[in-house]
C-alpha cells in the first residue's frame, strides 16, 4: 500500500475491474501496437458502459515509439505531439465496437501528467476516472499511479484560484474543468464541465478532500491560463491534422465528432476527403464558423 493517500486512491482505481467486451477491445488494439506496456480505458465509455453506437476510448502506454510499428513520420509525429491516434473496431462479447486508440510512451505520460507541463492536455483528462485493462507487471501499474496522482495535484495547483477550503468540491472542479476546456478547441458547451463533475461527483469529492489535505499550493495565475488557451489552440489544430492523417476516413471521423458534441452538421467534399491537407484549412474555418469550436 502506498504511503501517499492520492496515489493510493489512484491505484484502486485503476485496479477496478473492466467488462470482457473492453478486455477484448485491448486485446484487438494491441495486436496493432507493438511495444505496448499498459493499455488505459477512460472516458464516457467507462462512465456508461461500452455500446454498439459509441466509441471508447483507450491509451496504449508503449516502451518507446519505435517499437510501435509505425512509419517513420508518424513516430516523429508521436515523439514531438503526443498522442498518435488511431480508429478501430472489434468484435466483443457486447458485438462490434469501435474505439479510438492513443499512443504515448510511458515516458512521455508521466511528464506530460506532471507538473513539468505547462498545457493541460494531459493532466486535465487523467484527473478523471481511468482503468487499467491490462499491464505488464507491477512497476508499471505503480509508475501508472503515480502518473495520476501527479496529475491530480497537478490540476488542483494550476486551476485553483485561491488555497483550496473544506467543501468547496462542486464548485471547485467544474471551474477548473472549464478553464481546461477553454484552452483547447472544443465542441462541446460550457455546461459539459458540470455534466462531467455530476456523473462521478462522490468520487471527485473524495479526491477533492485528499487534496485538500495535502496542503496544495496555487499558482493558476490568470496570465498563465491566457497563454495556455493561446497555446491550446495551435495544439489543438495541430492534432485535428495529425487525426485527419492518422484515421481511416479521418475527415468524416473529425466531423462526425463535431456534430456529436456541438450538433453542427459539416459535410465533406469528395475532394477534401481525398486531398485532406488541403481540404482540411476550409472545413475547419468552416466549421468554426458555424460555432463547432468554441
């Protein structure tokens, strides 16, 4: 048992243990991905269950990016943005789900959910819940947790305005939430963050107290979230083109995520889908402009 109570708290967590249909997702994603340490689950999928009509989520923690099997830009790609993902499907016990499947290095996840990263790409996504569907040992689960602890206190130092006070949980992670969201081009509303707080908020109560406890130090100061909404964005269309490339239809996949999220509806011209690095700069102003991002 570790002697940190937050990372105690991330490793049951992450030790819960997932459905067949989601094992037998893994599997499928790592016969594609060599090199492959840890395989995560997060997302609405965990929070719902797996289902024929949606897309999980799954991370694939490698040893490094040239075991992975992937062409040499992609793993230049992956080095200097990570992740690199890609869209799959499988047959499950639950029928034919798809997935998206992110690769990062073990390495780079633990900087990256680390107080060392500016941008909260990372450690704003692994604050929330995440599973652990298989590992290759013991050392990787505890580096895991310690990865998500550190994302934790990471999250509560950067988005907390103020020392944080007892029960002050509701307002405290959909505030912080937000902050993140704004600093990423996003379709869904401001409303997701409270949405997200809701459905897991005992939890988040719980981690909010461990928190609390462990006497974390703000430093969110508003010019850094300035910058890191300027940063977001250039990130953020920087991995909408790396997705366009990395996705088998990836210009329908991006547009399909839209119109999930923010309801508007952009369709394709055959010749964007076939010449996607130019068709991509006209159907991204384009679905700005229609309010898709935010």
């Amino acid at each position: 048992m570790s002697a940190d109570p937050i990372q105690a708290f991330m490793t049951a967590e992450l030790d819960r243990t997932v459905e067949p249909a989601t094992a037998a997702l893994a599997e499928a994603a790592m016969a594609r991905v060599g090199g492959v340490r840890a395989v995560l689950f997060y997302g609405s999928c965990l929070r719902d269950g797996l289902a024929t009509d949606a897309v999980a989520d799954l991370y694939l923690l490698t040893d490094g990016y040239k075991s992975t099997g992937q062409a040499p830009w992609a793993r230049m790609a992956n080095g200097l943005l990570a992740p690199n993902v890609f869209y799959m499907e499988a047959e499950t016990p639950l029928g034919h789900i798809a997935a998206k499947a992110a690769i990062v290095s073990v390495d780079d996840f633990v900087r990256l959910t680390g107080p060392k990263t500016f941008h909260s790409y990372f450690w704003a996504r692994f604050t929330q819940p995440s599973a652990v569907v298989w590992a290759n040992g013991q050392d990787t689960r505890q580096a895991l947790a310690r990865a998500f602890a550190a994302a934790a206190r990471t999250f509560a130092a950067e988005t907390a305005e103020g020392p944080l006070v007892p029960g002050a949980s509701d307002q405290f992670w959909p505030a912080g939430f937000q902050k993140t969201y704004a600093s990423e081009l996003r379709a869904e509303g401001p409303e997701r963050a409270e949405i997200l707080y809701r459905a897991d908020a005992d939890r988040y109560r719980a981690l909010y107290d461990l928190l609390l406890a462990d006497g974390i130090e703000p430093r969110g100061a508003p010019q850094r979230w300035r910058l890191r909404r300027i940063q977001g964005k250039f990130l953020s269309v920087a991995r909408l083109a790396k997705a366009i490339f990395t996705f088998e239809n990836g210009v329908d996949y991006v547009l399909w995520k839209v119109k999930r999220h923010s309801g508007v509806h952009i369709e394709a011209k055959p010749w964007q889908r076939r010449f996607p690095l130019i068709g991509a700069p006209g159907l991204a102003f384009k679905v700005w402009r229609a309010g898709g991002f935010r």
